[in-house]
C-alpha cells in the first residue's frame, strides 16, 4: 500500500507541475535528477555528460509536463523513459563519424589535367570543322540541354531532320577525335555539305 501511495503522490506532484507549480517542480526534481544521473552513469556516461544530460531530462519534464499520462505509466517509469532515450540519443551523436571537409581532396594529376586539357582542344577542333548547321544542333542538345523535340519545335524543322543532322554530327565527331588519337597531325578538313 506505501507504494501505491508514493505513487499517487508523484501523480498529484506531476499534476501540479502541468499547472506550472514552481515549488512542485522543484521537489520533482530534487528527487529525480540525482537518480537519473545515477542510472546514465550506471549506464555508461561519464560525470559531466551525466549531469548535463540529466538536467536536460528534468528540463523535458518540466516543459512536457502536461503529456504525462498516469494511466499510461507511473512518474518514474515516464521520467527514466525520457532520460533512456536521451541517453541513446547521446551514443548515437558519439558514434556518428565526423564528416571530411571537402575542400581537402588531392589535387589531380597534372598529366591527367592535360590529357583532359588536349581533349578539350581537340573537341573544339572537331566541333569547328562540323557544317554550321550540325554546329548549332550540338551545341543546343548538349550546352542547352536542349530535348530533339525541342530543338524541332524551337527551329521549325522536323524532328526527322534534327535527328539526322544531330547523328552525322556525332559520328563526324566520333570520326575526327579518334583521328586525332590516333595521329597528332592535322587531318584533312571534312568537306562542309549543306545539310
């Protein structure tokens, strides 16, 4: 029976604490908040976090004090609930790698940066040597972003069309990188149809 009567102590006590009872607050928490530190060091937090971690616990209880359901659990099972689930918010903060800065990658091979460099010349190259009109194709699909159809609707020309000059295009271009792999000499221009 003494402890069913502890219990509805704690209850009335919590009951004044939702109605935001200073004096019961504070008798809540010289009760609780040294059996609370004791259980997060029991369960491995070191003093400091303890402390802090429980003055956080008794925090939540004074400012969720009205979510408290006697019907639901007694005062201290809803107390060492919250401390429990802080406490595992505390590992998994503790557990969490640091992230890497991102501005610390290596810098890239300068044989790599050139190799992309010549790549670059050699495509602008063959992008120059296309007729005007497998020019301004290319360059709609692939630095606009442009779709085919939309290329069509926006040009008036049919989609057949666009389509065909964007894949002589880019066989041309296939054609003369591989060309230029190949050989570091100039190749012949390709003739400029007027398709």
């Amino acid at each position: 029976m003494g402890a069913l009567r502890v219990q509805d102590d704690w209850v009335r006590q919590m009951a004044a604490v939702k109605s935001g009872d200073r004096a019961a607050f504070a008798e809540v928490f010289r009760h609780f908040a040294p059996r609370v530190k004791g259980f997060l060091m029991k369960s491995g937090a070191n003093a400091a976090q303890a402390e802090d971690c429980a003055q956080d616990v008794l925090a939540t209880v004074w400012q969720k004090a009205g979510l408290y359901d006697p019907a639901k659990a007694s005062v201290s099972t809803w107390i060492f609930t919250i401390a429990r689930n802080r406490l595992i918010d505390m590992a998994r903060r503790d557990r969490r790698p640091e992230p890497e800065l991102l501005d610390q990658e290596p810098e890239p091979d300068q044989a790599d940066v050139y190799e992309t460099a010549q790549e670059n010349l050699r495509l602008v190259a063959a992008l120059e040597q296309l007729p005007e009109k497998q020019r301004q194709l290319i360059r709609r699909a692939y630095w606009g972003e442009l779709t085919q159809s939309e290329i069509a609707a926006e040009t008036g020309l049919p989609l057949g069309t666009i389509k065909s000059r964007i894949r002589l295009a880019l066989d041309r271009l296939r054609l003369r990188l591989a060309e230029g792999s190949a050989t570091t000499t100039t190749t012949p221009d390709f003739p400029k149809d007027k398709t």
